[in-house]
C-alpha cells in the first residue's frame, strides 16, 4: 500500500509540472512506451570534421560560439506520426525523433499550426526534460518557430488532441539542429573558473543593467550558436523590445533565421555562488532585423539591432538600458554578459577605455572600438569567453557605450585585451540611416539627445500578480500575491468562482473555489493618478474531487454546484491501455458514481472529459 501511495504522489507531482506549462501531463509519462503506437524516424549523424576544424582554429570571439549543426528533414508530425486511441475521445499522436550520439537536439519548424485545445509536448527519451504544453497561444504569425534544446540523442513530440476539436495540427520540421557540444552550457558553471556570477557583490550596483540582458540562441542556416545581447531604450520609452548585439553574431542568418532566435532571461545565480541546479530562464522565441554595421572589423562597429517579435512580459521585470554615444572614454565600468552560455557573469574595469582600431593597441580617437582591460575584483577576475559576443559594456553611469566584438581575454590570459564596437559609432557613422545606424530607431524624433537613462517597468504602474497555486480540487484554497510594478496605492481583485468574489487588500489569502471548471482573475491597481488592469482567463483551473481514493467498489466524482452537461470517464492502466470508459451525456447534478468493482486492483489514471475541460486523476484500486 506504501508503494501505491508512492505512486500517486508522483503522478500528482508531474501533474503540477505540467500545469506550469498550460496544464495536464502528456500521455508518455504515465504510460509505458511499448503500449503506445511510437514511430521514430532516425536521422544520420552528420560530419563534424570540418566543423570540429573550424571551432579549433577560432580565436577570440569571432566568430560566434557555435554548438550544433544543422540536418536538413521534410518531417510532418501528422503525417510521419501514429495515433493512439484512434477514434476515441482524446487521441494522442506522437512521433520520436533519434540522432544518435548527439548531446542534444533543437527543432525548427517551418509550419507550426495547434488547434484550439490541442497541447504539444516535447520530451526526451527517458523523460527527464519535459517542455510545453504548446497550445493555439504559441502559433507564431508566419509559421516559423523554434523550441528550446533536448538534451540527449532521442526526443518525442507527443499531440493531445481535443475531443471536441478533430482538426489536425500542423507541426512541420525541416531542420534538427545536432548538438555536438558537450553540454556543459546546460549545468552550473561551463565558463572559466576566474567568472565572476552577476549577482556577486561586484553586481550590486548594477542591478538595472543585468535586468536588459539576455543570451541568445541564434539560428543561422544550418548552424545553431550563443551570443549575448541587451534591451536598450529609446528617446521616447516607450517599452519599444528593441534589442542591441554584435553583427557578427548570425552574420548569415535569413529573414525566416532570425524569427526562429530565441532569447533568455533572468539567466542567473540568486546569490554569489553557483546554483546546485540550473536555473530556468524567461524565453522569447523570434525577432526582426532592423539594422546593422558593414561587415568586418574594419568596414564598421560590429553592431546589430533587433526587435523582438513579442513584448517583454512584465513578469520578466525586464529593463531597457540607456546609453551614452558622446564618444567620451569611461574610466570604469562593468560588462555583463553570459559566456559559454553560461549563467550571467560580470567583468570590471577599473582603468579608462582607449579608443582605437579593432586589434590594436595604439590610441586613434577617430576608432571604431573601446578596448578595454579586465581588472580583478573580491570575487575573480572577470572576462568575456566565447557566448559573450554582442554583450553590452556600461561606463560608470550604466549607461550602454559598446557592444562586444572580440579580444584575447581569457581565465589563460587575465590582461589580454577586450575590443568593444563604439555606441557613438553604431548611432549614425555605419551607413545609410534605414539600416546602418541606430539613430532612427532609438532617436525617431530626432531630438538629438546625447544619453539617455535606462527605463524598467517599476517606472510605471503596471498589474501582475501570481499565486501559491493555479489548480486545487473542489473546496480548494488559492492565496494570490501582488506582483505590480510601481507603487500602486490601491488594489481591485474579482476572482470568478471565487468565495469572496471582491477583494481590496494587497494580497488576497485563501481564496475558496466551490465550483468545478476554469475561472478568471482580475486586478486592477490604482495610485490616485495612473491605473492598470489585469484579466487572467482560466487562471485558476479547480478539479473534481475523486472519493474514495484508494477505492475498491465504487468512486464519486463531485463536481460542486456546477451543472455539467456532459461527462466521460476514460480509465488507464499504467501501461497506457484504456480500461473501461464511462459516458454520461446529460449529467443532472455535480455528483457522479462509478461502479469500479470489476477493475483489478492496481494504479489507474483516469481522464475526465467535459464540456468544460479535460482532466488527468490517479486512482488506485484495491
């Protein structure tokens, strides 16, 4: 009996994973493999020798830090893949994908079309790395889109499709991106021991400036490479997502490339020391060229701009950093930056800039470049490693003044020195002003400002809150936090469902759900000047409650007072087989009583279909 305990209490833990992700558990996870139809599509391991030549020979941070190479596929998920369950309500499709000896797998899709209820997971093989639910939400508007690393060789893509919904999704692949690195830029610590972690006492001044930058994943044809980069603000702050690296980093990569880069957040240690685990980071998929430098170190400034395709989420607490194109030599100053794609790191100076030519040593004030020289601090002595090109170096203001190119600093070589494209450069000295110069889009009045402070969404008043838990049964308590940005003097709550339904305390606590189905959460905060709303749809999914659990003859699914119109039961064995199935197509109260005397004793999943929503539940029969 300890055992099926056991049992359930993980079924419930990767239940709350999952929900983190849109909600549910893909079908895999509580199912052995062999009892699911599974097609794998096997891909030949391409040939890394020039490659491998390639990544040897590099020097510096030029060009980028390449981890995977690209294999050209034609895959279709409906097409290449198999159904489970085929006929019944709530088919699930799936389809394995296996690079053999890769240290990881990234999938880029030329189509990728969910219908509305349907949700997308993608796992590796022995389900230690689970991503999504994808749902209709993530349908990007031109049909390309990418999903973050698998690691290891062997992956699943796993499609719940709605019952009510049979419209198939559109999910096409044309390249999987073979990781060869070895993953050290996955786990605490790949970067040169002498790195200095952001959030070190070195970082404590500059806890604005960290909030704008962010590592990016860039896909440039059939190559998949780290760079860093930074939010900058604009004359106006207008919150505009514009984003400022390196030209070099993605040199190559096309329109469709650049909409399938995905860019991370908040990639840090909480404290000094290196996490025990690696910490999740907030993910933006896509973004647009607006402009760049010429190409070579010696045609321009290294300089690229991007927009992001989606705003920044104020749950990411993003910051949009100024900057300072005066031209005039910092004499300290910090960068911030993510070697290795490492978690983010820091690195000091604390002699003046010299503006020169990239690779030279000899001060010429008409140069393309801030070099620059590391200095050591309490914590280490930070440098740039490759993954740190395109990373934003802060005078002594924390004002943007250069974008990383490359150098020859390193853990091996502390004084080696640092080359950084000039911010006074990039604004209008590269080209023609549409798409060499950043004057346009960061000065669009033309008011000819010099600087500009940085800009964070605490500068205004804006509604977020979250809660201890998004998903309880019948009779469950929710306690909701406010994560506003300002200085909100007054909160509004409406919670649907909810018992009380109005609140206006900060902090809402132990909020009670009665009634069965998907409920909204609004906020709406005030300082007697601004105001800001939030609305959440189906921010509070509430369960039915299962009793007895354990049961041996009988179980009763209580749905509250909520009448609902239509209900099936699809029971599971832990070898994915479904058991019995239970069907109720005019439901007259929120009770409901199934016979399970005729089931084996054993541990079951049960999938609740309504006309409401879907739900996963462990039953253990005895």
């Amino acid at each position: 009996m300890k055992q099926l305990f056991a049992i359930i209490f993980l079924l419930l833990s990767v239940t709350l994973y999952a929900q983190l992700s849109e909600g549910g558990i893909p079908m895999g996870f509580v199912s052995d493999r062999g009892s699911m139809d599974v097609k794998t599509i096997q891909l030949a391991v391409p040939n890394l020798d020039v490659e491998l030549k390639e990544d040897l020979s590099a020097t510096g941070e030029t060009p980028p830090y390449r981890i995977a190479v690209g294999i050209p596929v034609d895959i279709s998920l409906s097409r290449d893949g198999a159904w489970s369950n085929p006929g019944s309500k709530g088919r699930f499709l799936s389809l394995g994908i296996k690079a053999e000896k890769a240290s990881g797998i990234i999938l880029y899709y030329s189509h990728f079309s969910i219908p509305e209820g349907g949700r997308l997971f993608i796992y590796s093989a022995d389900k230690s790395q689970l991503i999504g639910a994808f749902t209709s939400r993530n349908n990007p508007s031109g049909g390309y889109f990418a999903t973050e690393l698998i690691i290891g060789d062997e992956l699943l893509l796993e499609y719940d499709a709605p019952g009510q919904n049979l419209e198939e999704p559109r999910i096409d692949i044309y390249q999987v991106h073979y990781v060869y690195r070895d993953l050290d830029f996955m786990e605490k610590g790949p970067s040169g021991a002498c790195e200095v972690n952001v959030n070190c006492p070195e970082g404590e001044s500059w806890q604005n400036e960290k909030r704008s930058v962010g590592k990016i994943v860039i896909k440039a044809g059939l190559g998949t490479y780290l760079c860093t980069g930074a939010l900058i603000n604009n004359v106006r702050q207008d919150s505009t997502p514009y984003f400022l690296t390196a030209r070099h980093c993605g040199s190559s990569a096309s329109l469709s490339d650049y909409s399938q880069w995905v860019f991370h957040f908040n990639y840090e240690a909480l404290g000094c020391e290196d996490p025990d685990e690696n910490p999740p980071p907030n993910t933006i998929t896509g973004s647009t060229l607006l402009a760049e430098a010429p190409s070579g170190t010696t045609a321009g400034s290294d300089f690229k701009l991007l927009e992001l395709n989606h705003n920044i989420p104020e749950n990411y607490n993003p910051y949009f950093s100024g900057w300072n194109r005066d031209g005039v030599a910092s004499p300290s100053g910090t960068g911030i930056h993510h070697p290795k794609g490492d978690i983010k790191k820091i690195s000091t100076f604390t002699n003046p800039l010299l503006s020169v030519q990239y690779g030279t040593s000899s001060q010429d004030p008409n140069g393309y470049y801030w070099k620059v020289v590391w200095s050591e601090t309490a914590s280490g002595h930070g440098v740039t490693e490759g993954g740190s090109s395109g990373s934003p170096i802060f005078d002594n203001t924390g004002r943007i003044v250069g974008t990383l190119t490359g150098g020859a600093a390193s853990c091996q070589d502390l004084l080696g020195p640092d080359y950084y494209g000039k911010f006074s450069y990039h604004w209008s000295s590269n080209g023609s002003p549409g798409g060499a110069q950043l004057r346009p889009y960061l000065d669009p009045d033309n008011t000819g400002a010099q600087s500009l402070n940085g800009f964070g969404y605490g500068n205004r008043l804006i509604a977020n809150f979250d809660a201890d838990t998004t998903v309880v049964s019948i009779g469950g308590q929710v306690s909701f936090t406010d994560r506003s940005g300002g200085e909100p003097e007054s909160w509004a709550w409406a919670f649907s469902g909810g018992d009380p339904s109005l609140q206006n305390v900060q902090n809402p606590y132990r909020i009670v759900y009665n009634d069965y189905g998907l409920w909204n959460v609004s906020l709406i905060v005030a300082d007697g000047l601004l105001s800001d709303t939030l609305l959440r749809k189906g921010y509070v999914r509430v369960t039915p409650n299962l009793y007895p659990n354990p049961a041996n003859e009988k179980i009763t699914l209580d749905f509250g007072r909520r009448q609902v119109e239509y209900i099936e039961v699809e029971v599971f064995d832990m070898q994915g087989r479904i058991a019995r199935k239970y069907t109720n197509s005019a439901a007259s109260s929120g009770i409901w009583t199934i016979s399970v005397g005729d089931l084996k004793a054993g541990t079951y999943v049960l999938r609740i279909t309504t006309n409401i929503m879907v739900d996963h539940l462990p039953l253990v029969i005895y």
